[in-house]
C-alpha cells in the first residue's frame, strides 16, 4: 500500500534522513521516499497506515504533517 503525505519544513538532507528514520519505525512500513522539493513523502505499507502514529512520527522527527492522501 502507498500512501504520500505533505510535510512542511523539510529543507536539507538533516530532514529527510530524521522523517525517513521516523516513519520506518512504525508498524509495516517497508519504504520511505522523501522528496524535498515537494515537501511530500511516499510511504510503501503492509497495510494502512494509523493517521495519529503517522502524525506522532512525524512531529517526533520535528516536522508537521499537513495532509494524508
């Protein structure tokens, strides 16, 4: 399953390895694609993605989720 989410405030290679190490840590997530310049991540699942782990990872990373789609 794939899942793309908006994150704003990454700007440097710092975020993508905080945001990429984040969500890898969540339950049956297999792959973790950032793409700074969109301000967007491609999430690859097992299974659907909890929206509140997601968020939490997130914001651990010290970036905000902005949408899930």
């Amino acid at each position: 399953m794939q899942t793309i989410l908006s994150v704003s405030g990454m700007t440097c290679g710092h975020c993508e390895s905080a945001v990429t190490a984040e969500l890898l840590k969540l339950d049956g997530v297999t792959n973790v694609a950032v793409d700074l310049t969109a301000n967007s991540v491609t999430v690859e699942s097992e299974s659907s993605l909890n929206p509140t782990a997601v968020a939490t990872a997130i914001d651990e990373a010290g970036y905000e989720l902005t949408s899930i789609s």
